[in-house]
C-alpha cells in the first residue's frame, strides 16, 4: 500500500470517528434533555396542589397589603384637667369668743418662772359656795393655767365685790376641768355645765384677816389699768403669805 492512500484511510478513519463522537454527544445531550423534562413532569404538583399554592400566595399578599395599607391607629386623647376648686373663705375667728376660750400672754407666767400661788375671783355671792364646796373656780379661758396647780400650792380668793383678798388656802388635787360640773351650772348652756369649768378642790390653811388693796396690789403684776395677773410667782406668793401673818399678829 502506497504512503498517499495509508493517509488517507487514516483521515478518513478520524473524520469517521469524530462524526461518531458528535453524534453521540449530541445524542446524550437530546437523551439528557428529554430526562430533565421528564423529572421535571414528574417533579410537577398536581392542579390541587397549584390552587392551593395560589390560593396562599393571594392569601399572602393580601394580609401583606393589609399590613402596608392599615392606619395608624389614632393617639389618645388627653385628659382634660380637672377644674381647681375655688378658695373658700375661711371664717374669721370672733375676738369675743377667742379671749373667752385662749388667755392672752399678759395673764400668763412667763415661761422660765415657776409657778408659786394661785388667786381665784369670787364676789360676795359665790364666795359662799366656794367655801361650802371646798372648791374654786374660774372661766373656760384659765383652764390651762388652772392644770399647773399642784397639791400643795398656796392659793388666794379674791372677793371683786369687796376688793379684799382672803386666805390662806391650800389646793388638795390637781388643776382640772370640769371636777364638779354641777358646780356654778350654766343655765344658759343647753347642755349644761359649769361656769366655772377650770377647778381645783382645796381646803383652809390657815383662816386670817382679809387684806386690803393698798396692801397687796403693789406686790401683784399688773396689765391693762387695774387687772392684776393670777398666776403668782414664787416671790409673789411669798410676799404674800409674809403679809397674811404679820395681819394675823
């Protein structure tokens, strides 16, 4: 065999084989194909299925539509405020009623001194009843004052009728309020009462002469003219227990 047709047998032997390669590649490829849209037929739901799909997928967009498109809800409104009560007058204490019930500081000890005596007021009617009692008595106003008497203290009686002081007496209880309501009754009071509700009980220490004004006011604190406080001081009281018993010799 000749060197020119050994070539060409080889050539055409390579042509051959190469047509056959194409072909079959382009056979896999048409059988691949055909395989996919097979898997993909199989692979494909069912119409039921494809509705149900759509049905959510509408399902879907609609909720997320009401979601986009819903208002914003409105803010609350405020509270409206409440309307500040007007300031009511308030009622102007009566200065009558107020001295009868609260006694001013110029009736009252000061403070840093001890209390050493007691005058109480009477006139010639009550002073009877005072004594008879064993009891002394003054006005609503002194009843603090009246509760520092202690058992024991010094007291007075002043007789305003007369303008004499009596003693010497003696306080046997403390100070209080209303200890024989009975006493002096009020009758002008519907709930009755006494007149007198600051009380104490006492007895006679030592019966004397009465002094007179000459002789005991200048010992005595005095404010507003002739008013004379009754709350004595130690000094006070002493002097005028010296004047009780120089009257009695």
């Amino acid at each position: 065999m000749s060197t020119r047709s050994l070539c060409l047998s080889t050539t055409t032997a390579t042509s051959t084989t190469s047509l056959w390669k194409s072909d079959r590649d382009q056979f896999k490829l048409f059988s691949n194909t055909d395989q996919e849209d097979e898997d993909q037929e199989n692979c494909r739901p069912s119409p039921l299925i494809r509705s149900l799909h759509v049905e959510t997928k509408a399902l879907a967009y609609q909720q997320h539509m009401k979601w986009i498109y819903q208002p914003l809800p409105l803010p609350l409104p405020l509270p409206l405020p409440l309307p500040r009560p007007r300031p009511q007058p308030q009622p102007q204490p009566d200065p009558k009623r107020h001295s009868k019930t609260i006694l001013p500081p110029a009736e009252m000890l000061p403070r840093n001194e001890v209390l050493g005596g007691f005058i109480f007021v009477c006139n010639n009617e009550t002073m009877q009843d005072d004594l008879h009692r064993q009891l002394f008595g003054l006005p609503p106003k002194y009843k603090d004052s009246v509760r520092a008497i202690v058992p024991g203290l010094p007291l007075f009686l002043y007789n305003y009728t007369t303008h004499q002081l009596h003693g010497v007496y003696q306080a046997v209880s403390f100070g209080g309020s209303n200890i024989d309501p009975t006493a002096w009754q009020d009758k002008k009071c519907p709930l009755g009462g006494s007149r007198f509700p600051a009380q104490v009980r006492i007895r006679t220490k030592k019966s004397c002469k009465p002094l007179e004004e000459d002789a005991f006011r200048p010992i005595l604190y005095h404010y507003d003219g002739p008013k004379f406080r009754l709350q004595l001081s130690v000094p006070e009281a002493l002097a005028l227990l010296d004047l009780f018993n120089e009257e009695d010799y």
